[in-house]
C-alpha cells in the first residue's frame, strides 16, 4: 500500500491518492483529505503487470506533486457552502401546482419536455413528472450545486469535484474537475465543460476531461457560467466577461453588473442576477446594458420564457418577479417555499427550487397570475417519494456481454492505451477513426464495450457515447 496526498496553502489542492496492490489486482482511492474518496478496482494478468500499472500510476502523482503522508495527519478541508439567507415574502401567494420536499436546499434544477430534475446539498437527485410524481432517486457522494444539460446528456456539478452523467442507469463520473476546487457552477456545451468556482475563476474542460485553459477573474464567488458555440460567460464579484470558447482570450469584461450570483442566457444575450437587486441583460456582441429588471431583494436567480419575451426573477425574500423584455415588471408573488436559488420556465410554468429544498411548480399563465393577485390560488399538491423507490449510487461496475454476442443495435469501442492516457475508438465499421467520449472510471486498456449508441459532436472531431455500457468478456 502506497498513500500520497497534496497539499497546498492558500485554498490550494488537498487531496489523496492511495494504490493497494494484492496479487493480481490494483485498488486506487483518491478524493478530498479526509473523506472516503472514490475508488476503482482493476485485475491484471500477472502480479507483474499489477505492480508496473501500479509504479505508472504512482510515478504520475509524484510528477504533480504529491508526495508520501501518513493518513489522517492532515485534516478535512470545509467545502463551501452558499449562505442560505431567506425571509418570508410579503407579496400574495403564487398559484404553486404541487410542491415537492427533498429533503435539504437545492440548487440544481433542470426541466425539459420529459421530467423535472432536482438536486440538494445533501447529495439527492430525483426526477418528477410535469403532473408532480417521483419517478426516480439518485444519491451522489456529495452535495450537487447544479444540474444542465447538453443534447441527450444530464449532468450533475458535485462537491466531490466531479461531474456526474445521469442519462444512464447508473451516474457515471464524466469530468473530474479536482477533489479541491469549490465548483459553483457549471455549464457544458457539446461536450466541453465550463466551471467557474469559489476563487472567481473560470475553467474549461474538454470531452476527454482534460484542460483546456483557465482564467482567474477579477472578482470572487463566480457564480455564473453559461457556455455556447463561440463564448464562455462568466460573472463574479466584479463583473461579467466573455471569453473566446476556444483558446480563453478576453472579448470583453464589463463592471457594470457586479456581485453576480446567477446566470441565464438566451441566443443573443447573457443576463447576471445580482446582490445588488437587479438582474442585467447584456448583448453577447459586446457586454453593453441592454435592459435593467429592479427587484426588491438580493437576486438568487434568474430564466426566461423562450427568445427572453418575459423574464422571470427570484429573491432573498422568497418573492418571484415577471418582467417584460423592457424591463417592466409585471408581477410579484410569494413562493410560500423559500427562495428560488435556480428556476427555469417551460410551456406556462415556472420551476424553481428552493433554500427550504423544495422543487415547486407554479402556474405561470396570465390567467392564473390575475387570479393569484386578486388572491385566489389553487391548493397546492405536496408530492411524496414513494419508500420503495430504489436509490441509484454511481458505481464502476459495467454489465458484461460474450464476445461473441451479436452486439444488436450497439456499437463495439475498444480501449486502447496511447502513451500514459487511455483512449476509446470505434471498432464497429462505418465510423471515423475518431475518440469517443467513455467514462474514465471504466476504461481498461485492451478492453472491448458495447455502447447503445454514439453522436458525433456537433463540431465533429469525436464521438459522444450514450445509453447502457457492457463489457464484452
């Protein structure tokens, strides 16, 4: 048994990594100082070909700067955790269609045609129905500061310092940020990740999991990061700045919206809420102030209605505001839940998820909103978990299949070593000799998998694996 840790001052690295060898098989752990860590299990031929796997691995941790420790010298770091400051709103209730409780604040949200998805600081995701029933539980090693997604992908921002898939059975871990960063937000798009954290930087992450570049900020606690084709957004303590998607240069940095803490966007425009009460829409182009939305209280969150023609605002106070594009407001109720730290709308209805770690969906049509402000609303269904509903833990175990198995309507991808990393090909015919985007936990050199399906990024260059994943032995 070999334990390594790194450790910097200052909110640095501080982390572990330990390699057990016993016979023929190699265990890794590794994670935050002072935690459990995640761990992964691989057999090799020979005792040989265990040690010199488990040499490889060592000697690439010494090389970043770990360095031989006893275990439990160092102590655990505190992650950070958003300061939870909530009052009861004064306005009329908002017309709440059902409400559900998971159990410890929740920041992460994300709402598409299908289901509803909410994340707490405890770890839990659930999925909901649009009429407000739990369909399904995962538990995640820490707690999920967000939830986006990419095309077909669901992703979870974890304060383990990973991101979590889960548009599989199982979560899979797809990027690992470091054991040490506090993400605080994250977004993705086609395949490459933007991480912006508790130190105000701004990091991106390519489909391989491997850097691409960082910036540091100007500011502190950035929250805010939205990603597209050309940009990555980012907003701050100090502000909000554009960077070139591809290689980090500075397009253009702007004080006006500061002590951001959130971030929406739509195809033209970038919108920072802020501490200071507003919520600021700026032109992608060049960061000027296209329109100001007032609200009365520090703005923990912010979304629109499709193309920005209404958006939406939530408070410290539990209050949740609708303006026009103008900048006019139109609205202000009462969430009666807590204070809507993410939200997102769809089809009339505005999802939010809350300091009290309610997932709640309002009733956001304009007949509905006159009646909530002449004080009538609907008695709202409180949604219950079922106890028999299975809870999902992301795990390194893959489903194994013959080799001779026909592999049906799947595709066959090979793990192949290429110098000190391990890549993922395509082996059945018809593809490019592309990468494949495959999670790391499970890669084994020489190894052959079965993958539901595959997508080429939409700027081409490498392949998304998607579905199920099974081992062919």
């Amino acid at each position: 048994m070999t334990y390594l840790e790194l450790s910097e001052d200052g909110g640095g690295a501080h982390k572990f990594y330990e390699v057990i060898v016993a016979g023929t098989q190699v265990t890794i752990t590794y994670g935050r100082i002072g935690e459990a860590g995640q761990t992964k299990v691989s057999g090799f031929p020979t005792e040989a070909k265990a040690q010199a796997a488990a040499a490889k691995k060592l000697g690439e941790k010494v090389r970043k700067g770990y360095a031989p420790a006893v275990r439990g010298v160092r102590q655990r770091r505190a992650v950070t955790r958003r300061a939870i400051a909530s009052s009861r709103s004064t306005a009329k209730q908002a017309p709440v269609l059902w409400r559900f409780d998971s159990g410890d604040s929740a920041f992460g949200i994300f709402v598409d045609q299908e289901r509803c998805w909410v994340g707490n600081q405890r770890g839990d995701v659930y999925t909901v129905t649009h009429s407000g029933t739990v369909t399904g539980r995962f538990r995640l090693p820490d707690g999920v500061k967000c939830i986006v997604a990419d095309d077909f992908w669901i992703y979870a921002g974890c304060d383990d310092g990973r991101v979590y898939d889960l548009s599989g059975k199982v979560p899979r871990a797809a990027y690992e940020i470091a054991a040490d960063v506090d993400i605080y937000w994250l977004d993705i798009h086609d395949g490459v990740l933007g991480v912006s954290d508790r130190a105000g930087r701004v990091t991106t992450i390519d489909y391989e999991d491997e850097f691409q570049w960082a910036r540091p900020g100007t500011g502190n606690s950035a929250w805010m990061v939205r990603c597209d084709e050309d940009a990555v957004y980012h907003g701050h303590s100090r502000g909000v700045a554009r960077y070139d998607a591809a290689d980090g240069r500075v397009v253009w940095e702007s004080s006006v919206a500061d002590q951001v803490l959130f971030g929406w966007q739509e195809e033209h425009s970038v919108y920072a809420g802020t501490a200071r009460r507003t919520v600021h829409r700026l032109a992608k182009s060049d960061g000027r102030v296209e329109a100001v939305y007032q609200c009365d209280g520090a703005v923990y969150s912010c979304a629109t209605s499709p193309g920005g023609r209404h958006v939406f605002a939530g408070d410290n106070h539990s209050s949740v505001y609708c303006f026009d594009a103008s900048g006019e407001r139109l609205w202000k109720l009462g969430t009666g839940c807590g204070s809507a730290f993410s939200m997102q709308f769809l089809d009339d209805r505005l999802y939010i998820v809350t300091t009290d770690g309610s997932l709640a969906c309002i009733d956001a049509s304009e007949a509905a909103i006159a009646a909530a402000r002449a004080g009538t609303v609907p008695q709202p269904l409180d949604v219950k978990a079922a106890a028999s509903l299975e809870v999902v833990e992301p795990s390194v175990v893959v489903e194994t299949v013959s080799a001779g198995a026909d592999a049906g309507d799947g595709v066959i991808v090979e793990c192949v070593a290429e110098g000190e990393r391990l890549r993922v090909r395509v082996v059945s015919p018809g593809y490019e000799s592309w990468n494949v985007q495959f999670p790391k936990d499970i890669r084994e050199a020489g190894a052959r998998y079965v993958v539901e399906g595959l997508r080429s990024a939409g700027r081409g260059g490498f392949y998304r694996a998607y579905g199920e994943i099974r081992r062919m032995v």
